[in-house]
C-alpha cells in the first residue's frame, strides 16, 4: 500500500523570482517546504546562475505544467564577446578568444537570423538525452558527440544596451524549448568574435511576471505560516492560453469522471479548453458537438 503524502491540500500557483546560484529543483522543494505542500512542480528549468521568474504549481495545478511550458516567454542576457566557453555560459572554461568588437550596428544587422522558425543546435552543457543519457553527463565526461538542431519559435529578438565594448544586452521572446545560451554561442560566431552569456533572466513566462514574484528570503520569514496564502495563484492562471467554457451542473459529475459531456461555450469543433463550474476549472479537453471530451480532471 502506498505511503499517504503528508502536507497541505493546496492547488494553484506560487510565482518565485529565483536568484543566482540555486537550482530550480531546490526552489520548488523549498516552496513545498515553506508551505507545507503535499505536491509541487515547476514550469520550465532556469539554470542555477539565471534569476527570474520560475513558475511553481501545487496539487492540482501540476496537471497545467504544459500550457505554461509551452507558452512564449522573455529574457533579459548579456552577452560577453570576444570569449567562447564549453558550456556558453560564463561557469565554463573559456575555450577560443578574439580581439574584434562588432559595433551595435553590426549586432543589430545579424540578429534578423535568430527571429522566426529557426533551428538551433542545444549546447552540449545541456539536459537533452543522447541515447538515453544527458548530453551534460556526456559533456563531462570529455565524449565527443553531436547534438541535433531543433525547431525553434523566436517572436522577438532586440538590442536594448550596450554596457561597453565587451558586452550586449539583449531582449528574447521565444517559445517552448528555447536555449539562450546557444543564441549567445551562435551570434558570437555570426560577428565572427565569439560569445558566452554572462547574465540571464526571465522576465515573464505565459501569464506570470518576474516582477510578481517572491523572493527566497520572503519564503523563509514566512515558512510552516499561512503566510503566503494570499499570493498563491488560482489552478484557472496556468489555463491563461486556452478557451473556457461552462460546465453546467447536469455535466458536472461526467466530467469529474473524465466521461464526455456537454458543455456551453463559443468555440470550434477540435478546439482544446477548459471547463469551469462555479469559476473553478472542472477539466481540459478537446471539444466535440457539443460536448467536451476530458483529457486532465481536477479534483479539488
């Protein structure tokens, strides 16, 4: 028999504004720490030098980790130029320098190839499985070995300062899946000076802004309170992207039961949506003549 999870029955979404120098896991289990979780999970890792937004779900709402993963989201990096590192961030060694310094005019003409579809090769400091194994593993282990290049949705990719000649600041909304460290990589080679990031950070990721976050220090003076109550998200802000529709109380069983059932809402035959009954989120699935056909079911 299963041992029963102790904790509290929470269900939505804590916003943290992660510092440098923490690994996103060690975030999310100081979260479920802080307020005595029975579940968390997170949306989309941050490398443990990056700060910002990281999006934790609790209970219920780990259900909607995919819609938020698969959201756009921004970042803020700077770029050192003139150096190359072996993980293209500046924790790793430098491997290849150069003397030339593109002007922000130069930057500004190669950024146009890193916007749009584009593929992009994940560097080799990476969590991409090769033959089952993480290509990071690999990395240190000194194999050689490629990666492939991957799709990749980039909305925007803009210079916004130009601290001195070594450094670029630039500004990337992207989709699911995106590396900066590797348009850090691929730009420097573009200008033909090389480049690492230096600093990174996510300033907004689906509906959740950086600038709404708690900070660690925050979690830790309100830790084992129901202090932090009042800033937990509902479930409903990780379904931000999708349609709603309305379950009425004759659905509302069938639905709990992950059974078709009819629904009420202004959307397309196909569509994927939620279902709400009372403003709480019944279920997600895909809508049929009428009915909503449940692929996740909250139970709340």
């Amino acid at each position: 028999m299963a041992r029963k999870r102790k904790g509290r029955d929470l269900h939505g979404w804590l916003v943290v504004d992660k510092p440098a120098g923490i690994t996103s896991t060690s975030v999310v289990n100081k979260v479920r720490w802080a307020l005595d979780a029975k579940k968390a999970g997170h949306a989309g890792t941050l490398d443990p030098d990056a700060t910002g937004v990281l999006a934790v779900a609790l209970g219920e709402a780990t259900k909607t980790v995919p819609y938020i993963t698969d959201a756009l989201k921004a970042y803020t990096f700077t770029v050192r130029l003139g150096q190359k590192t072996n993980t293209d961030d500046a924790e790793g060694e430098v491997i290849a320098e150069s003397d030339s310094r593109p002007t922000d005019e130069e930057i500004k003409a190669q950024l146009g190839q890193f916007v749009g579809d584009i593929m992009q090769t994940p560097p080799a400091f990476s969590a991409v499985k090769i033959d089952g194994e993480r290509a990071y593993k690999r990395a240190r282990d000194g194999e050689d070995f490629e990666i492939a290049a991957r799709p990749l949705w980039v909305e925007e990719l803009l210079l916004i300062d130009r601290p001195d000649a070594d450094h670029v600041t630039l500004e990337m909304t992207c989709g699911k899946g995106g590396y900066v460290r590797a348009i850090a990589r691929d730009l420097g080679e573009a200008l033909g000076c090389h480049g690492h990031v230096r600093e990174l950070r996510r300033i907004w990721s689906g509906p959740f802004n950086a600038e709404d976050g708690v900070s660690l220090e925050t979690l830790d003076d309100h830790a084992k309170t129901d202090g932090l109550d009042h800033l937990i998200l509902p479930l409903e802000a990780g379904l931000d992207d999708l349609p709603r529709v309305h379950c009425p109380e004759s659905s509302l069983t069938k639905l709990r039961n992950g059974n078709p059932a009819l629904v009420m809402g202004d959307v397309d035959y196909g569509d994927e949506c939620w279902a709400d009954h009372g403003g709480e989120a019944v279920a997600v699935g895909i809508f049929k003549s009428g009915e909503l056909h449940p692929t996740r079911v909250f139970v709340r």
